[in-house]
C-alpha cells in the first residue's frame, strides 16, 4: 500500500516522515517553496530525538501523480482548503480512492463524502510545527501522536484496521474506532482555544473567554443533538502518551492557527472550529457570541496579515459583552 499524505505541512509532513522511517511506501503533496524544499534537499525533520533529512519523493498536485490500485489518501491540509483539495484529487484520481480526513474540525468528511465513495475520519492528536519551507518539526517524546480511524460516519472495515496498524507501527497510538467521531467534537471544543491562542497574548481573562466558548459548544451539540466525547474520554485517551519535550532547546511557539498568522498565510482556519458552533447555533436558536467574535477577529488578522497575539484579552471580552 502507498500512502499519499495530501497537505504535508505540519501534521502532514511529520505522518509521512515517520511512515518513510518505518519503511513504508509514502509520497508527499506539498506545494510552493515548502515542495522546492523538500524536493531540493529532502524533508528536514526534527524531533526531540533527531534532526534528519528524508529524501521523500513529494508532487506539487494530484495530476502530477501516477496514481495506483493501492493508493491511500490521508488529508492533511487545514479546513479551509479541503473543497479545492478535494476537487483536484477527484479530477486526478476518479472518486473511488479511499481518503482519511486527518484534519481538525469536523467538516472535512461532509465535504469528501460529496465527492468520493470510501471517506474515513481521522482523530489527530499531534503537536507539530512548519514554519520554515522544507522543515518539519515535532515536540512529541513518546508516541508521535494518537491516530484513531473509522469509516464516516461511523463503522470499521479492514481497510480502517490495515490503516491504524501500519500507524501503530511507526509510532503512533492508532486504533479503529468505530465512532471516532464523537472524539472529533471532543476535539473540536478543544480547539476552539486555537483562534484565541492566536490573537491574544496568555492571561487570566482567556480561562473565563475559553469556559465561554466551551459552553456554546456543549449547548449547540445538546440542541443539535450531537453525541461529543467528554473530556474524561478524551483525557483517558491521551493518558500519558503525549509527552512534549523541546526540539534543538526549544518548546513548541504555537498551535496551528498561531502558525498561520506567523507565517502570514492570509487565512486561517477558524471558520471550521468557531464557525462550526457558529453555525449550529445559527441552525438551532442557540447564542454564540464568543465563538462569533473569536472567529471574525482570527478571520480579520489573518487577512490583513496582522501579528499574532496583538488583541488584548480585555478587548476580546469587551466584544464578546458587546454582542452577548
């Protein structure tokens, strides 16, 4: 089987690097400075552990892969661009190739399952990092990540078993998990903290900002009638797999939306964490107001390419008291 890491960014580029390690058939998709990198001088990947070059074979886009019978997709990229991701891999591959959504949020499988025929969700746990082009890094010191898989919506195959086993293999903790979606709502209440670790700087006031964002999110799901792991579940299923250290003497800057804006990526991906409570509570008469502002304000930075962490917390509350 050849696994086809779609979006090797972050998350992605660290999957593929310990898959390439563990002997496995892997090929990237990256794209612009990020892919002339990789394809100049290797993936340069960095651990607690080790800083090495991977001669990865990486195309810049699905029409630039021969594509086989034993092809595995595993998307990676960030939420906002999965439909245009999606809708080249179809023009490429046809749409019966099977795809795992390794993504944040819970959107991305919606998306797939209009296009394509074998769609997997993927629960990703994984700190990693892609500031510079053609560099990878992650701060995990014991297991890599934890990678649970299930057909979408819900189910196991021996596709989903094949998949979490080789995973499992290369150092990450991944199991099929039948309704691993509710684990991804689980997450996705963790990471609705991403769009405020962005904007604002640490304090007091983000505890009482993150409570009220979390309790959007749990009167949505009740309203929509949405059944989300709990965070002993999601706790439990950590345990103590995710130990962080630092890499080359440094702790890890951020989480993936902070990257965007260091990077000055002009978007970020908070449509799809806040903006999904923002939706259901559009949908079933449920306020949002903290969600709503964290997502218009992460939306606002990025597009004009503002720093991150320049809103102070007591402006964010303000916004949020203003429309609550």
């Amino acid at each position: 089987m050849r696994y086809i890491i779609y979006g090797a960014g972050g998350i992605g580029g660290v999957i593929g690097a310990q898959l390439f390690q563990g002997g496995v058939d892997v090929l990237l998709v990256a794209r612009g400075p990020h892919l002339r990198a990789i394809q100049e001088r290797g993936l340069q990947y960095q651990t607690p552990h080790q800083t090495v070059s991977l001669p990865i074979p990486a195309a810049g886009h699905p029409q630039d892969i021969d594509f086989r019978a034993d092809d595995v997709v595993i998307l990676t990229m960030k939420s906002q661009h999965t439909q245009a991701a999606l809708d080249d891999l179809r023009a490429a591959a046809g749409d019966e190739i099977p795809l795992f959504c390794c993504q944040n949020g819970v959107a991305n499988e919606r998306m797939a399952l209009r296009r394509f025929q074998n769609v997997h969700a993927m629960m990703v746990y994984l700190p990693a990092m892609a500031l510079e082009p053609g560099t990878v890094q992650t701060h995990a010191a014991r297991k890599t990540g934890v990678l649970d898989a299930s057909i979408y919506p819900t189910g196991s195959n021996d596709l989903v078993a094949e998949v979490t086993a080789t995973l499992d293999g290369v150092n990450f903790s991944a199991r099929p998990n039948p309704t691993v979606m509710r684990f991804k709502y689980g997450k996705l209440i963790m990471n609705l903290g991403n769009a405020l670790a962005a904007v604002s700087p640490p304090g007091e006031e983000a505890k009482e900002i993150r409570a009220l964002m979390r309790a959007e999110a749990e009167a949505c799901f009740r309203a929509a009638g949405i059944d989300c792991a709990s965070p002993e579940e999601e706790t439990a299923r950590r345990d103590d797999l995710m130990k962080s250290a630092p890499v080359e003497g440094q702790d890890r800057g951020g989480g993936s939306s902070w990257q965007s804006l260091v990077r000055g990526t002009g978007n970020i991906e908070a449509d799809y964490l806040n903006g999904e409570i923002v939706m259901l509570g559009r949908l079933h008469g449920v306020p949002t107001p903290a969600n709503w502002v964290l997502q218009r304000q992460a939306n606002a930075l990025a597009a004009n390419k503002g720093e991150a962490q320049s809103i102070p917390l007591a402006a964010l509350r303000d916004m949020i008291n203003q429309v609550s």
